[in-house]
C-alpha cells in the first residue's frame, strides 16, 4: 500500500504492508487502514483509479491511500509533472490550432508565504489530469488543451500549475480551462505543504 503526504509522514514510511483475504473489498482495506487514517478522510486507489467501496482486490493490484488532494502529448492533449519551473510560453505553443480563434490560460501561483511544497502520486495524477484535459476537450469543443503541475519546492510568486485551452471561440476557451483547474484541484492526487503543514482540501469521490 503506498501512502502520500501526511498519511506518509504520519507512518513513517511511503509503503505499508496489508494482509487480506481473498474476495477482500475496498472497504475490507479500508477498515485494516482506519487506525493510521483517523481524522483524515480518504479514498483507496486501486490500480491508479479511485475505487468504491464494493470493488473487490485481487492479488497484484497496485494500491495507494489517498489523503484529501491539494485542490505526454497524445493529439490535441499535453500533460506534464515535474520538479523544473513551469513556463507559459511552451504550453501556449502546445495549444495553437489554425482552427482556434481564442487561447484562455490559467497560472496558479506560490502567494503570502516564501515557499510551497507540493508531493504527488505521479503516476496516477499523470493520468488522471489526462483524462480531465480530455473530457475538457470533448465537452467544450476545445481544439487543444494542456495542463502541467509542478513538484518539489515552488517559491514565492513562481507558478506550480499551468493551463491552456484553445478554442474557434472564447466562451468555450474560457469555459475548458475553468472546468480543467477546477478538476485538477478536485481529483488530482497531488498535496500541498505549507509553512510545514499539509493544507487539506478535497476528498476525491471514486465516480
């Protein structure tokens, strides 16, 4: 079982062993874990996706505890993790389309404290904002779309996630790179430590 930010801290270690039965569900972890997750709401990965309760474990799946989240290039869709600075620019090249007559991007930005540090399961959120950027494209009819985040240390006034959304029209620019921020801070399984504590926002539902 892999663990992540404060749930990591709090074990000491980021992997945790777990003995179940077979036919074990979700819920049957979940229950195993209830002591090291006290106070702290979560959800189980399995396999990187979120699962409910009901879904039942089989031997090798990958699974990860996730805490409340801080909240490559297929086609018309980019996304990046990583620990180098985040750049604008590039991810305004990523989007441009002869097709698009508007291109919306979003910053969020390091604000009021000298510094902050984010961790995330990377593997699982490189997928899960993939899939976000893609319903994006699909709902609004934007022509391309990208999103990236940053890990490790982000100082004061320097970005740690970056989107941009292009579109034939500005309504759908705007409204696609609103809908991909907002997703990615819903469910995307990356935390934020600030001035040492980790800042809890929303528990990811598994629908």
């Amino acid at each position: 079982m892999r663990l992540f930010a404060a749930l990591r801290e709090r074990a000491g270690r980021e992997v945790v062993e777990l003995e179940l039965p077979d036919g074990a569900l979700v819920a049957d972890a979940l229950a195993r874990l209830s002591e090291l997750a006290d106070g702290i709401p979560v959800v189980l990965a399995v396999n990187r996706e979120y699962a409910d309760r009901e879904v039942e474990l089989h031997m090798g799946d990958e699974l990860a505890l996730i805490p409340p989240v801080s909240g490559g290039s297929v086609g018309s869709l980019h996304v990046h993790i990583g620990e180098e600075p985040l750049a604008l620019d590039p991810l305004i090249q990523r989007v441009r389309d002869p097709r698009a007559g508007a291109v919306v991007t979003f910053l969020g930005v390091t604000r009021e404290v000298a510094e902050l540090k984010y961790e995330a399961y990377t593997e699982m959120a490189r997928v899960q904002i993939a899939e976000i950027v893609q319903r994006a494209i699909e709902r609004h009819g934007l022509c391309a779309a990208a999103a990236e985040h940053r890990v490790g240390t982000v100082p004061l006034s320097e970005p740690s996630v970056a989107v941009a959304a292009s579109a034939p029209h500005r309504d759908a620019a705007f409204a696609g790179a609103r809908e991909i921020i907002d997703e990615i801070k819903a469910r995307a399984p990356i935390w934020k430590k600030e001035e040492g504590e980790w800042v809890q926002g929303a528990t990811p539902s598994p629908s």
